[in-house]
C-alpha cells in the first residue's frame, strides 16, 4: 500500500503527559499487556502550562501509543486510573494515512 491510500479502519494514535518515566513505563506496560495498544513512545519533554491561575513548568514525559479508536475510552479510563495528575491530558487524534503494513501490525497487534 502506498502512503496515500485510506489507512485501516478506526486507528488512532492517543497522546497523554505524565510526570516520569517509571510511571509512563507503569501506564504502557499494563497497556501493552491488556493488548489496547500495539506500541508506545515515550519522550521527555519540557512544558508550560496555565494552572491554578499561574504559568507553571515542568519536565514531563509525552507518551505516543497507537491504537485501535474502538479501544479509546479503555484506553483513557486506564491511564485516568493510573496518572497522579488531576487534569491529566489524554488526546486521541485519527490515523488518516499511514505505511499500510505498518498500520496492519498495530490492527494484528491489538486484536485480542
């Protein structure tokens, strides 16, 4: 498949922000063993942010899973349960193309 062609149906990639890597590793690890997602990039980053009526910074760590989009709300109630923050962000955006065997492994990845 070409990159151009429609993806795999419902594939999404989900990104959420958590304080450190052992608790990223904690959240992808449960993930990956319940088979909700095919795999996880976890990047430390730097941010600024509005809370509590202040500029706040942090050093964070951004997480990039890839997913099935029917598996989203399981997705997002694991990572809510787990996250030490208040206000976690967990975002989920739709794959609109992709490297179509690349999109089969996570479809093959996830299927339970």
């Amino acid at each position: 498949m070409l990159m151009g062609e429609p993806p795999s149906p419902n594939l999404v990639t989900v990104m959420f922000t958590i304080d450190s890597m052992a608790n990223a590793r904690t959240i992808v690890k449960l993930l990956l063993d319940k088979k909700l997602i095919a795999c996880a990039n976890m990047i430390e980053i730097s941010s600024m942010y509005w809370w509590q009526s202040k500029i706040e910074e942090a050093e964070e760590v951004m997480v990039v899973l890839k997913a099935r989009k029917d598996d989203f709300t399981l997705i997002e109630v694991e990572i809510d349960r787990l996250h030490p923050y208040e206000v976690p962000c967990i975002v989920c955006y739709d794959i609109a193309l992709g490297n179509r065997p690349y999109l089969d492994w996570v479809l093959d990845s996830t299927e339970r």
